[in-house]
C-alpha cells in the first residue's frame, strides 16, 4: 500500500465503518482491514491519519487500532513459524521507531495514551538490544519545561519498566535495569525535586497542581518498578531525597487538590496510595537500610487512617495505608512498635474494626453490581478494598501476638452479636462485621482449590457454625437479610474442611434450597458452595460426598440449579453451570433419569447464547455438561447417541453456518465424542458434514486444529472404508492438510496424529497412489527444519508404517525415493535419536517397528544394511532399558503453542470429552521385549547361526545381558 491520499481517504472510510454498529456494515470494514493489515505501510498510513486526520473520532480510532495491530504483530514467535509470518515489514519497523516517540509527545492525552502503549509492546520486544536510542530521546525532553510533553515521557516509562515487578531474575533483566539505572535515575530524581518545588511555587493554582500532581504520581510508580527487584545503590544513596519528600507530601494537605466526588480518588489520595505501597517495599524488602525512617511513616500513616473518612474515594489509600502496617508488623525487628496492649487495642479499634464494617457502598453493589461484588469477594480480587486490607493486618498480627489479639477481638465479636441479637432487622451489619471478623481471624492460610488449610486455634469454628451461621439459613424465607445468608454461605464454603462432615450433609438441602433467593450474591454463593462441595476429597482419594449420600436431593437439586439459570441477571451465571457439570460429574448415573428435560434446557441455552458469546467460562462448562450428559447416558445405553444427535446437531448446524468462532472448536470435539460411541459406522449426516471439515478457511484458526484433527481422526477410525468407496475424491483434501500442518512447526504433531490415522485405518489401496508423494514431503521438512518434536513424531510414524505394511515395504519405498535411502534414515536418525520418543504407547509401536525391521526384512541379513543390524538392535535395547533423552537444542525453544498471536480463539480441552489413549498394536503385541525374543527365535530358525555369531562378536556385553533375560522370559533360545 503507498503512502497515497487515495490510500488514507480509504481507510478513513473504512475505519468510520468499524464504528457503525450495525454489524452488517461493520464486519466486512473489520475483515478488509484484516486482509491489509500484512501489507508495506499500513501502520505508516496509520500513523498518518492518526496526525493529519481533521476528525477527532478517526485520530482515536486509528490509534487504537494501530495499537491493537503492533499488539498482535509486533512480536516475532522466536525462530519465524511457517504459518506465522512476520507481517510488519524490517523498513516499517524502522520507521514506526523513528516517528513514534515524538508523535506521541506532541498528540493529546487520549491518543497520548494508545501510543504510549504501542511503544511499551515494540519496547517489551525491541528494547534495549534493537531501540538503544530510546531512553535518551526519552530523558532528553525531561529539559523541555512542557509538563504535557514529560508526563507523555513519564506514562511511556511507566508501561515500559512495570514488568520489572513480575519478571523472574535473571542476568538479562539485571543489564537492562542496569542500563535503564544508569540513564534514568538521575534525571528522574532532578525532575522529582524540581516538580517539588514547582508545587510549592503554585501552591494556588489548582490547573497548575493538577499537572504536577499526575507528573508526582507516575514517578512515584516509577521509583517502585526501579526498585522493586534489588535495591540499586543510586537510590541507596539518594534515599534521604527520596523519603524525606515522601513523608512530606504524604502528610501535605492542600484544599485545591480535594475533590467532591465521593467515589473517585483525587490526584492526592492516588499519590498517596502510591507512597504507602513505595514505603511497604522498603519496610519489607529493604528493612535495614530503611529502619531509620521507618517510625516517622508508621506514625504518618496511622495518622492518615486515624484521619480518613470512609467514603469511597479513600478505598485504594487506607487499604494500602493498613496494608503497609501488615508488612512492618509481620517482620520480627518490627515487633517492639506493636507489642503494648494499648497499641493493639487501639490498632483494632481505631483501624481494623471501622474498615470491616460493611458500608452503603458495599450494600450498593451487592444489590446492583452483584457481579463485580461477587469478583472482588469470592475470587480474591478485592485486593484493594478496606476489608481484605484489614483481613490481612489481623493475619499479620497474629503472627506474634495471636493470643492478644483473639482476645481483643472476641470481646468485639460478641457485643456485635448482642447488638444484632436486640433488633437483627435494624442491626445485620454488626453481625456481617462479626462474621467477617471471625473469618479473619481464624483463617492463617487458604487456598482455592481447598479452602482454608490453617486455622487459629483458639477459635472454635463449628461452634460457631451451628450456632450463628445455620440459623440464618434455616430460616424460612430464603430472602430475608441476603447479606447474611452470603455471608453464612461463604462461611461453609471457606471452612469446608474444618467443619465435620455431617454438619456438611445438614448444610446441603439448605443449600440447594438458596439456590431459589432472588438475589444474584446469595444464589451464586449458593452454586459455588456446592461445586467446591462435591469437589472435596475423602479417604482413598473418593469424592468426600458420595453419590448415595446426595440421592434424595438429586431431582431437587437438578431442578433448582437450572431454575437459577432463568433469574435475572443470571442468565448466564459461570458459578451455576460449574456446578451443574460438577453435579452431573458427581451423581453419574443417577442423572440419567433427567437427561431428556436436562438435554432440553442445555441445547436451548446453547442456541441463545451462540446469538453473541460473551462469557467464556459459562460456554465452557455449558460443552462439559453436555459431554457428561453423553458419556453417561451412553456408558449405560450406548443406542441413546442418535438420540443426543438429533438434540444437538440442529443447533451445531447453525453454530457452524454462523461461524461462531468461540463454539466451533467446542462443538467439533463434541461431534468426536459422539462419532467415537459409535461402533463401526459412520451416520450419514456425519458424512454430509465431510467435505466441510476440510475447506483451509477453517484450518486457519489455530484454536480449530487440535479438535478438527481429533473430529477427522474419529471419522477414520469408525468409517475409513466408507470414507474410501463413498468419498475417495476427499482424500487428496485430508492429505492437504496434512500437508499444511506438517509445514509448521506449531502444528506439526497434529499433522502426524492425522497420518498416523490413515495410515492405520485407510484401506491400502486407497492411499497407495499418495505414499511416496507423503514421504517426499516428509523428508523436504526434515532438510528445511528438523526439530526433535518433529523427529520423535517421526520416528512412531514410519515404525507404524512397518507395522502397517511391513518391514519390507518400509525399505523399499525409502530405496525408491533415492537408493540407500533406508540405511541413511536407520544410521542417521533411527539409531541416534530412538531415545527420544516419550509416551508408553509411542515407545511400543517403535519397538515393535524397529523388531520387524531387525527380524522381517531380508535386505538386512545380507546387504550392506547388514553393517546396521547390531546398532538397531542396541537402541532398541537403549529404548527399553535406557533413561528417556529428553534434551533439546537451545536454539528450539522457540515456541509454545500458546504463544502464536493471541487474539485468534484459542483452544480449549474439554476435560469431559476426553479421548481414550488408542493402542495400535495392543491386540497384536502385549509386551514388547518378549515379541522381540520370539521374533528373533523365529529368524534364527530361519538362518541357524548368524544370529548368534552376529551377537557374540558385535553386540556390547550389557545389552547381551539384558537380551539374555527377555530370551528366558518367552522360554526360547537361539540356533
């Protein structure tokens, strides 16, 4: 594409298109800038639009996309993949690294932002090695005065370094950081002193204080990335400009910068989040350097949060203020500050008490965000509110002074309760807070998968089960006080493995019987609490809860589980489908009573929610429940298939016409599962849908390969004949994407499971035409790039094609393509590599293959192959005694197949739609150094002595050893 007006007046109009929200209008905009996306200056025609368009709304839209295509094109997968290729051409790159910084610097905020982006994904790839110059251009405008302009500097910076927080160490992380030291510290600490000043200067401008406040706040993001993985002595050195202007401004005050708004946080309350999360990482990373500034924080920051008011602007702050005392008071030469009774009290009074306290906000969202309240409280991501914060200083300080504390705090617990007890319909909130506060202090360690895994002693936890939690759930309407009924739901789910287990059973009806509350908190609750349930462990690994045991409940529970479905707001609740799949996985067959009604409900959810999918875990246990409703019903009737067919396929049918790309790789391995539990035929509506399976668009997705190739797979195993008579113009086409697959190395195994399939199961004389044609290409591979994934899938493929056809047949097709061919392949790749094929099944055909070349092929006896018949018989005894090789080259580990692109749907492994390991040669060979033993007694009968002459003089003493031991144990000798 030239750098042309016709060019940017095109993609004007078809970025305007990408906005309009008829989908009609806006798909084939998206599509066509898919389909130039690969070509020379799209991104420099971007950039163009995106500083000389007229119209704002292009100037956004063309950055976000710009963004969103270095995002996805930028990275280079390692060693380049065939099917990935590099679509931002070497002069692009230049150019996008020349103009980016200061179009970014001189664009507003909005884009500002994107751009800055951009630059940390290229800087995240490029930096330091590719795009040394960088951190000076960027340093450099630190001179220009423009506080727009530094801010743009700073934000870049801050998006480029904050992956020094999560990056394991390692010498390359510490030369860039060294690097990044070098140049930035200095300048950055300048412009912190010099912002300082200016703030003092214009202590009475508030447009002015606004600038530099959000100049203030980003270096002080900076200073924690820079310092968050070792102390660099530059800031050693300097700590006292450092801390000293940290405490001041975390005790500044300014009425300019307060703000009204009760729910967003001001500049100030951000900056001073940010201090108490810099002071944190000094009190616990770097203790000792930091101890004498230490007490002058503490006491800043309780003054804070003695100060604070409970609105909801001051969240991020107090819960960092409470979370910086967690970490000083969890270190031993910090113990001295807390260890006074009064301190304690206090601490508990004035602290962590008034933030556990369950506010209007809070009762807001668990009415009306019930989604968001459900994220931040069950999954653990209230990482920032008041309550976990004071979760985690009781954790904290029940590291030294537990007795203490649960003594202080009982005494809260229970006049909270009294005050509920005198008029609960006016007073829940101090039950909530005694519930929360008990929950804190009895929790040491949790998980997720398993609850809490370390209680405090000294508080008795059934006892308070039986007589606070139950009441509230035995109480007969289940939609009084939802927020305790939450609360006592959540109580069992966190404490399942501390409460026996018939206070557990007593719990389920209960349970099952909230599933109907009108409230979205208590019914989600109500779902997770049962899934985790079934999930438990008892003695010899068995599900805690038995089958039997749930019996009585089954249809009630099966009932109200889907009934919750119809509620609103949880239409499409993820907690309630888990844990339909989890109580379908539990109760086995005793659902099949259901399955018709059950089935019903699945496939009308599955064709509402195929109109526009949008929550991925809820789509993902939907396919589980459908593929355990198959695998149950059809373990004990396996004629019901045809009867899940006709459910399914008319919604499967439209998934596929729409081309739902988020369903297509779920529904194709459902359509397996249900080819599989046929017996030796393929339906002919499985045939109809043939020749589609194999059109490239839809082997373009990478999410769609491993299913796709599981689906064609099932087709060849349960019907390769029919494939042969009724469909034998297709296979040229299974043979193509074959061929597409074994072109890269993402995907290479799956060209192999493919072949392997019609190798096995294809009638010979339907493939007879194509073999040679397989190994040409095969062979043009292993020159163009051999990777030892690529050689072990190798290796089971031809000894498969031995066992297939014969040894014999091997040896001649390789001779045909080139003479001697079959010793090259023995002597250089089955010999030296044999011991890198991992997977028992793998491991068997090789050695069956490898023993029918040894004892079944002729040319071997008496060619100049002969030289190789010791060797092959060494690795085959390497292959059973030997220790699997599994080292790779350096320079291969290049690729993960998650690593390709990301925003191509990506594919997940329906857990419950599994496939049996398939054992090729398990009718034919049960173990394989006996089926070696008898097969060489077989050619030594043939050809008396050569077998063993050959032996003695050749094999080495410790293979004959263990060859002496496989010839016992089939009772045979050799002649």
């Amino acid at each position: 594409m030239e750098l042309s007006d016709a060019n940017l007046q095109t993609l004007t109009e078809y970025l305007k298109k990408t906005l309009d929200p008829d989908p009609a209008i806006r798909r084939p905009a998206e599509k066509f800038l898919e389909s130039v996306e690969g070509s020379q200056n799209y991104p420099l025609l971007l950039l163009t639009l995106l500083e000389k368009s007229q119209e704002n709304v292009i100037k956004v839209c063309a950055s976000v996309t710009f963004k969103n295509y270095i995002k996805r094109n930028w990275r280079i997968v390692g060693i380049l993949v065939e099917d990935e290729p590099n679509k931002i051409c070497e002069s692009d790159r230049i150019a996008i690294k020349a103009n980016i910084v200061p179009l970014m610097l001189s664009s507003p905020e909005q884009i500002q932002k994107q751009l800055s982006d951009a630059i940390s994904i290229i800087g995240r790839e490029d930096f330091p090695q590719k795009w040394p110059d960088l951190l000076t251009e960027m340093v450099n405008r630190f001179q220009s005065g423009d506080f727009h302009v530094i801010n743009g500097v700073l934000r870049t910076a801050h998006s480029l370094f904050k992956r020094y927080r999560h990056e394991f160490k390692s010498n390359e992380l510490w030369t860039e950081i060294k690097l990044v030291l070098d140049a930035f510290a200095l300048p950055l600490t300048n412009l912190f002193k010099a912002t300082i000043e200016l703030c003092s200067t214009h202590a009475n401008d508030a447009s002015a204080l606004k600038v530099l406040f959000s100049s203030l706040i980003l270096i002080a993001k900076l200073f924690y990335s820079l310092n968050f993985q070792d102390l660099p002595e530059f800031f050693e050195d300097n700590m006292e400009t450092w801390m000293t202007n940290f405490h001041s401004l975390l005790t500044l005050d300014n009425k300019l910068l307060q703000t009204d708004d009760e729910e967003e946080a001001g500049l100030l309350e951000l900056l001073k989040s940010q201090i108490c999360d810099n002071a944190a990482l000094y009190a616990q990373k770097y203790d000792e350097e930091f101890q004498p500034y230490l007490p002058r924080f503490v006491t800043a920051i309780w003054n804070l949060l003695v100060t604070t008011g409970q609105e909801v602007k001051y969240d991020l702050l107090v819960s960092n203020a409470i979370q910086f005392l967690a970490s000083v008071c969890e270190r031993p030469h910090y113990k001295h500050l807390f260890e006074d009774q009064n301190t304690l009290t206090s601490i508990c009074e004035k602290v962590i008490v008034p933030n556990m306290e369950f506010r209007a906000a809070d009762e807001e969202a668990f009415e009306d965000n019930s989604e968001e309240y459900i994220r931040r409280d069950l999954e653990g991501s209230d990482i920032d509110t008041r309550r976990r914060a004071a979760c985690d200083l009781v954790r904290g300080l029940c590291k030294f002074f537990e007795g203490p504390v649960t003594g202080i705090f009982s005494g809260y617990v229970n006049s909270m309760l009294q005050e509920y007890a005198k008029n609960p319909s006016v007073n829940w909130k101090h039950k909530d807070a005694a519930i929360y506060l008990v929950t804190s202090l009895a929790s040491k360690a949790q998980t997720q998968k398993h609850g809490i895994t370390q209680a405090n002693e000294l508080v008795n936890l059934t006892e308070f089960f039986v007589n606070h939690i139950q009441p509230d759930l035995k109480s007969a309407t289940v939609n009084e006080f939802p927020v305790l009924k939450a609360d006592g739901i959540k109580y069992i789910m966190i404490f399942r493995n501390q409460v026996p287990k018939e206070q557990l059973l007593l719990s389920i009806p209960l349970l099952i019987n909230h599933l109907q509350a009108e409230s979205i908190v208590v019914h989600t609750y109500a779902a997770h609490a049962l899934e985790r349930l079934f999930t438990m462990r008892g003695t010899n690994n068995t599900t805690l809860i038995t089958a039997a045991e749930m019996a009585p409940f089954v249809e009630v529970l099966l009932t109200n589980l889907f009934k919750a479905l119809t509620l609103p707001g949880s239409s499409e609740n993820e907690y309630i489908m888990k844990a339909i799949m989890r109580s379908f996985s539990l109760l086995q067959e005793s659902i099949i009573p259901y399955i018709p009604s059950v089935i019903t409900q699945l496939t009308q959810k599955l064709l509402a929610v195929s109109k526009n999918p949008s929550k991925p875990h809820f789509n993902h246990y939907m396919f589980e429940s459908i593929c355990l409703s198959i695998r149950i019903t059809c373990k004990a009737n396996p004629e019901a298939v045809g009867s899940f067919e006709e459910a399914l396929f008319l919604v499967f049918t439209e998934i596929l016409q729409n081309d739902v790309q988020e369903f297509i790789p779920y529904v194709f391995q459902v359509m397996s599962l249900l080819l599989e539990m046929h017996k030796n035929e393929i339906p002919s509506s499985y045939m109809a849908l043939f020749p589609h399976l194999l059109q490239p668009v839809l082997w373009e997705r990478t999410g769609n390969i491993p299913p796709l190739v599981r689906l064609l797979q099932a087709y060849l195993e349960r019907g390769a004949s029919t494939i042969a008579s009724a469909a034998a113009d297709k296979i040229p086409g299974l043979l193509g994407v074959f061929q597409k697959l074994i072109a890269s190395k993402a995907n290479d195994h799956q060209g192999f499971y493919l072949l392997n399939s019609i190798i096995e199961h294809m009638p010979p004389e339907s493939v007879d035409q194509y073999r040679k044609q397989i190994f040409i290409l095969l062979f043009q591979r292993l020159q163009n790039s051999k990777t030892t994934k690529f050689i072990k899938s190798f290796l089971v493929f031809i000894n498969l094609y031995c066992i297939r056809y014969g040894a014999l047949a091997l040896q001649e097709i390789f001779d045909s393509i080139q003479p001697k061919m079959f010793g090259m392949v023995l002597e250089k790749i089955i010999i030296p590599e044999i011991q890198k094929v991992s997977g028992q099944v793998e491991k068997k055909i090789c050695a069956v293959g490898i023993t029918k070349i040894l004892t079944e092929c002729p040319p071997m006896m008496d060619t100049e192959y002969t030289k190789l018949w010791i060797p092959l018989l060494q690795a085959l005894i390497g292959l059973f005694e030997l220790p699997e090789d599994d080292t790779i080259p350096d320079e291969e580990h290049f690729i993960d197949i998650e690593d390709t692109p990301g925003y191509q749907t990506a594919f997940s492994q329906l857990a419950f739609a599994g496939k049996k390991e398939h054992d090729p040669v398990g009718q034919m060979v049960n173990n394989p150094r006996i089926h070696l033993a008898q097969s060489l007694h077989k050619l030594s009968t043939a050809c008396p002595g050569r077998v063993l002459s050959m032996l003695s003089t050749s094999l080495n003493a410790e293979a004959l050893q263990y060859l002496q031991g496989y010839l016992q144990a089939a009772s045979v000798s050799l002649l």
